[in-house]
C-alpha cells in the first residue's frame, strides 16, 4: 500500500527525513534506511536543507527508490527556474518517485556558498500551481505533454504561530490546498499543547496534517532552537529534564519517542521523525515509540 492509499485509509504514517550525502559515498544513507525498512512508510529528501550543498533530492530519492524505498521529493523554490524544476518532476515521475513536497527552502545566507544567488523564478503557491498543471497535461507554457504525472502532493506549514499570524497562515493553507496540496508537514514541535490552538482553527478542513519531531541532540541545541528560531518553543521543563538526565542522548530519543506516541494517540495523520544527520538513531526512537 503506498503512502496516498495510507492517508486515504486514515493510518497513522512515519516519515523520516533521511539528509543526503555531501559527496557520493552513499552508504550510511542507504544503511540508515534500511535499519528501518518496514517500519517507516516514506523518506524524505530533503533539497539542500539550510542552503548546504549536498547530493540533490531528485537523486537522493531515485537512490532510495532503486532500494525498494518509496519516498517523498521535496521540490524547491530557491534554486532552480519554471524550467528545471518542470524538468525535474517529468523526470521523477517517469522514474518512479510517487511523492512530492513544495518548498520555499530557507535564505541562501544560511548556506556554505555565499557567492550563490538563489533563483526564486516561482513562489511556493505558483509552484503548487505548477505540479497541477503538468498533472492536467501540459506544462506552463500551455503545450501538450506526452504522459503526464500524478504526484501526492504536500507542502509545509507553521503550526507555531498565533493570533493574526496565525490566521494569516490558516489562510495560506486554504490557498495551497486550492492549488493541490494533499498533506502538509508541520514546523517541529515539542509539545503537543502547540498544537491544540492550531488544531482548533483549523475546524473541518480536509488537510492531512503531520507534525514534525525533531530528535533534538543537546541542552544546548534546544536553547539555541528556543531562543532563536521565531515561532519554535521548546518548554523550559523539557530543557531541564535532558540537563538533569545521566544519559542525556538516550533522554532525547525518549522525548521524540514520547511526542510520536501522543500524535497518534490525538489522531493525527501521521509524524515526520527530523534527526539532522543521526538517522543512525531511528531504529531506537521507533522502538521506543511502539512503531
């Protein structure tokens, strides 16, 4: 059963955001992946996470797909034209990549090549627009395709806002899903409490919503992230309870396992499991999460 027949049925799916190589040994990638196969249901690749240059998510996700992997593309605004990225989702398609997921990607100062320019030729709902257009059998300059794709289509969305800012992003939701995303993957969370605001604003919108757990690695990595990242709280009690901790790694892997229970407990669609490069640690918080 793919991933589009998964949420149609209302089962609780696991994605794993797997980071791709910074050159072409691929090995701990596909090791990784395979640690988990059978328990997560699509990995996601992810396009230059923070503007760093690696392997792209078009070649991550044919790599893991070749494996018996099926996986979610991410697609995104920054670094290529109307043109390339029409390209690059023909060429998914025809390969067999059935998932794909809109976005912006963050500001190329963030990167490791500051002579860059990012592109941004589309924004995020132009993008949207874009898949739903080669869907229907033509590309953006009005010409006939020969065969056209058909993605499950998501896109990102902030669940940490409130207020007007809030509003404002319930309102970019309606937007993206009247150009044809299927499911969103949330901002991180670290409490489910964040969520229960958003969740009731969001009333009986069809969306498919599926928080992201992030395996935090440090005390002084959740600080960093609650003090400068807008609109992320991590609470100061959890900070203090992995400080306190006498095997500080294994309490962050029992934070995330604790955060994936409650979200399919509350019924949502599904987790995005986020480890920045320790998706060594996967097997462990599946484990300790009963997925």
């Amino acid at each position: 059963m793919h991933l589009q027949e998964k949420l149609e049925f209302k089962k609780f799916i696991i994605l794993a955001e797997m980071e791709p190589p910074k050159g072409t040994d691929v090995s701990s990638l596909v090791a990784n992946a395979t640690n988990v196969k059978g328990r997560v249901d699509a990995f996601v690749a992810p396009e230059m996470n923070n503007a760093v240059m690696k392997m792209s998510s078009l070649g991550t996700a044919l790599l893991l797909q070749s494996k018996g992997f099926e996986t979610v593309m991410q697609v995104c605004c920054r670094d290529r034209n109307r043109l390339a990225l029409q390209a690059d989702l023909l060429a998914a398609q025809a390969l067999g990549i059935p998932n794909v997921m809109a976005v912006t990607g963050e500001d190329i100062s963030y990167g490791d090549h500051h002579r860059a320019r990012a592109v941004n030729d589309l924004d995020l709902l132009e993008l949207l627009a874009a898949i739903q257009t080669l869907q229907s059998g033509r590309d953006l300059a009005g010409i006939e395709l020969q065969g056209a794709p058909r993605f499950l289509v998501g896109a990102s969305l902030n669940v940490g806002k409130s207020g007007g800012a809030l509003e404002a992003e319930l309102a970019e939701l309606d937007k993206k899903m009247a150009v044809g995303a299927q499911f969103f993957i949330t901002s991180p969370i670290f409490a489910l409490k964040v969520l229960d605001q958003f969740r009731k604003r969001l009333g009986n919108r069809p969306a498919k919503i599926i928080p992201t757990v992030m395996l935090l690695k440090s005390v002084g990595m959740a600080r960093y992230i609650d003090r400068h990242l807008e609109q992320i709280h991590i609470p100061a009690g959890l900070i203090e309870r992995i400080h306190k901790a006498p095997d500080r790694v294994r309490e962050c892997i029992m934070i995330a396992a604790e955060l994936i229970a409650g979200l399919k407990d509350e019924g949502y669609s599904g987790v995005q499991i986020s480890t920045l490069g320790w998706e060594d640690r996967l097997p462990a918080i599946l484990a300790a999460a009963r997925a």
